[in-house]
C-alpha cells in the first residue's frame, strides 16, 4: 500500500492535487513437478484501478492504470 499526500503546486501553497493511495498485490507459490522445481508468481499493480497525477507537475502523465503480470520460474 502506497499513500501520497497532496501535493502544492503554487508558490502560496493554496492550489494542491489530491492525496491518493494504491494498492499493489503479490502473491508467488513454489511447487515441484517430476523433480524440478517451479515458482509461479502474480503481481497486480494498482489494484483498484486508481486514477490520480504522480507529481504536481501537469505535463506528467497520469498514474499506471491496473495491470496484472504472472511469471512461471523453472530451476533447473
């Protein structure tokens, strides 16, 4: 979980973009299938889909939408 206040974007600290908070989940599981031994993982970034701005700075773009990536590790 990752928390970020608001943010001032004006010299008298009177104009701020909001705070917003972004939830990332992980999850891996280590298993054996005839002898070798694997690790699949799941990540998801952003896991409700928050819309907010990294930086106050407006040319930046927006946060990451959700994204889902799932890795399969052989050790061999």
């Amino acid at each position: 979980v990752r928390y970020v206040g608001n943010q001032f974007y004006d010299a008298a600290n009177t104009r701020a973009i909001p705070s917003y908070t972004v939830v990332d989940l992980g999850v891996r599981y280590g298993f054996e299938v005839g002898g070798t031994d694997l690790l699949a993982r799941l990540n998801v970034n952003n896991l409700f889909n928050k819309d907010y701005y990294q930086s106050a700075r407006f040319t930046t773009p927006t946060g990451a939408p959700r994204n889902v990536r799932a890795t399969l590790t052989v050790e061999f």
